[in-house]
C-alpha cells in the first residue's frame, strides 16, 4: 500500500514540476529576471541601499515582464506554430492552455502593478509600467508582424523598467542619470533585435515575417550594428560624468567592458571568415549585465 502510494505522489510531484517548467517557459523567467535587475539598479542609482522597496519593487517588475512575456506568447501563438525556433514552445503545441496562460498573465500583470504601487506609494510608476505594457503587447507585438519599425516602440519598452526603479527611488523625471541608463538600455534593443534576426534570417523567411533583411542584406546590417555598438560603448563612459558611476574603479572596469566589446564586435564581424551571430548576442547580453554590476557595485563603493 505504502509503494503505491508513493509511486501516486512521486507522479504527482512530477507532473506538478512539468508543469511549473511549461508555466515558467511561457513566462519567459531568465528574461524578466534580467529586466527586474534592471528595475533593481535603476532604484539603486537614486537611492543606493538594500531597502525592502527596492526588492519589492524589483519584484513588482518582474511580476509585470512575466505577465507581458505570457500574453506575448498567447499573442503569437498561431505565427510560433510557422516557425522552427518557436514551433515546440508550449501553446503552440497545446501542452498550455490558452485560458490557463490568459490566467496566468493577468494574475501576473496585476500583481506587478500592485506592487510597484506598493513600493512607491506613487501613481507615476504604475503610469509608465501600464505604458510598458500597451508599448510591448499591444504596438510592438502587433507591429512585428508587418515591419521591422516595431523594433522602435520595442526599443522604448525596454528603457521603462530602471526608468520606472528610479521613480519609485524617488527620482525625477527629467533626472539625467538615469535617463542615460535607459537610453542605453533602448539602444541596446536594437542589435539584441538584430542579431536574432541575423541568427535565425532562414526561419523569418520561411515564415513570411518582415524583417530588417528586407532592405538590408546582412553585410550592411552587420556594419550597421558595429556602427551602433560603437555608440553603446561610448555611452558607458558617459556615466562617469553624469555621476552614474563615480569610483575610479568602477569607471576603469566600465572602460574595460566598452573596450572588450568594441574589439569582440570588430574581431567576429571583420576579422573572421564567418559570423557566429549566437555569440555576438551573449556578448552584448553580457556586456550589458556587467555595466549594470559595474552601476550597482559603484553606488556602495562611494
């Protein structure tokens, strides 16, 4: 009797951890980890302790990117079933239902928002993070489909959450510093865009799906984004005279990443007889997270 009911709840647990992972895949967690880290920083750079608003309001971001991630996935969800890298995710091979997931993102949306009003006890960031959501599932998912100018409302998206962190901090909205931050975290949107475009060019053929390969051959693209590293890394050093980064330690490592960037972009697009585009978006993936520890460690070194 005992073995029986042993194999039951070890088969229960199973299909309970199955599940979880298929609820976190559409939740897209490794992303929306990120960008809660860079609601975390961008609170940290106005008000530099490990409060508990600061964690609340990091939680409240990623609550929020999940939920977005979610309706995201139930969005696409017929044009994934068209593509090779998106074909097994879990709706379009039914493993999720539609009303599970619909559950899910509200539930999740909901707790974002309420959240980062908690934090703050303040409108404004509940008035950018609503604008996150409208700009990332209802202008920039419906434009992907058509045009690669998506990549414009998606690139604004993104420099919403430190933007929102430094809100709830108690920042202005005209506050340079961390309007740098955001910047570079749009301009960073842009070759992190491109590159998957590069990486799976085949699939967006296929699929019929506009692209930015449609004006520019991928010689030009790949010239374009050097182009744009090029500006990503000239404003991590900007951080240093808006008072985002203050250390000398901190900026001697911030001009070491920007360096390290620079060479990694120039060596695999000019120097090497074939781009590994996977790699170039982990560097610049990367890249990003160290300027962000670089940021966080600076602001409790001063």
């Amino acid at each position: 009797m005992n073995k029986v009911s042993n194999m039951h709840s070890d088969i229960f647990v199973s299909n309970l951890v199955s599940r979880l992972l298929l609820h976190s895949e559409i939740a897209k967690v490794p992303m929306c980890l990120f960008i809660s880290f860079s609601s975390f920083v961008g609170y940290e750079v106005v008000k530099p302790e490990f409060s508990p608003m600061s964690f609340l309001t990091a939680a409240g971001i990623f609550f929020l990117a999940c939920g977005c991630a979610t309706l995201n996935n139930i969005q696409d969800k017929e044009f994934d079933r068209h593509l090779k890298r998106t074909k097994n995710r879990a709706l379009p091979q039914n493993k999720i239902s539609e009303l599970s997931a619909s559950v899910q993102a509200v539930l999740l949306i909901t707790s974002g928002l309420i959240l980062v009003y908690i934090a703050g006890y303040t409108i404004m960031p509940v008035i950018f993070s609503a604008a996150a959501i409208i700009l990332y599932n209802f202008i920039y998912t419906k434009m992907k489909i058509k045009t690669f100018m998506a990549i414009f409302p998606g690139a604004l998206c993104g420099m919403l959450p430190p933007f929102i962190g430094s809100l709830v901090a108690g920042a202005h909205i005209h506050d340079f510093r961390i309007i740098a931050v955001a910047i570079l975290f749009g301009l960073w949107q842009v070759p992190h865009y491109f590159l998957v475009v590069l990486e799976h060019h085949d699939d967006y053929k296929q699929g019929n799906l506009s692209s930015i390969l449609d004006i520019f051959t991928c010689a030009s693209l790949n010239r374009i984004i050097f182009a744009w590293i090029m500006s990503i890394s000239f404003l991590m050093l900007v951080l240093a005279p808006l008072d985002v980064i203050s250390t000398t330690i901190a900026f001697r490592g911030l001009v070491l990443n920007a360096f390290c960037l620079v060479i990694f972009f120039a060596y695999r697009f000019f120097l090497v007889p074939e781009v590994n585009y996977n790699k170039l978006f982990k560097m610049l993936n990367t890249s990003l997270m160290i300027m962000l520890l670089l940021v966080l460690a600076d602001r409790f070194l001063v």
